[in-house]
C-alpha cells in the first residue's frame, strides 16, 4: 500500500482550487511523476477520473489518485502547499529523491 502524506494546508489549497474550477467536479488529485526537469524526473499536479490502475487516497475529503508508474517515486512523500517570498506551490519531501534541482521541481533518483 502506498504511504503518501499530504498536509492540511495542501488539503486546504486543492478544496479550494476545485471549488474554483468547476470542471474538477468528481475528480481526484492525480499526484504523478514524469521525465524532466532539469534533474531527470518532475513532478505533476492535475484534477483526474479515475483510471484502471491507479492506487486511490482518501486525505482529508479529497480523492488523491496516483498511477502505478508514479507511486514507488512517491512512497513515502509529504506533499505541502507553501507560500513564501519565492512564490506558491505544491512542494514534495521526497525520502527516495537522490538530489533535487535548484528550483525544487525537479529530482534524481
């Protein structure tokens, strides 16, 4: 079973999205992890139906769906919603990440 964390202020912040756009109605959060980035792997962020294969969260009234591909980069992560003087996003603390990238979007394994 995949062990993924995700805070409240992301909790928060994905409700709110959602509440803001309308066409992530009965979708999840699909949390996945694809080639780029300027250290080899980035991650993504994206309201989604569900697709045959993917592992479903439950975390705090939101629907999180992660693909088979993606979920052993994501064993383990905390995902967080920061806001600082550098901007706002979506942060993964990722234990299986090797390095990360001077932006913090991007990582090695």
């Amino acid at each position: 079973m995949l062990e993924l964390t995700i805070t409240e202020k992301a909790i928060e912040k994905v409700k709110t999205f959602a509440a803001a756009d309308k066409s992530s109605n009965g979708k999840g959060l699909r949390i996945y992890v694809q080639g780029g980035g300027c250290s080899g792997f980035q991650y993504g962020f994206a309201f989604d139906d569900q697709q045959d294969g993917d592992t479903v969260l439950e975390k705090g009234e939101i629907k999180v769906l992660v693909d088979p591909h993606s979920a052993p980069y994501l064993a383990a992560a905390t995902v967080d919603y920061v806001e600082d003087f550098r901007g706002s996003g979506f942060v993964v603390n990722n234990p299986n990440a090797k390095g990360t990238c001077g932006c913090g979007s991007s990582f090695t394994v």
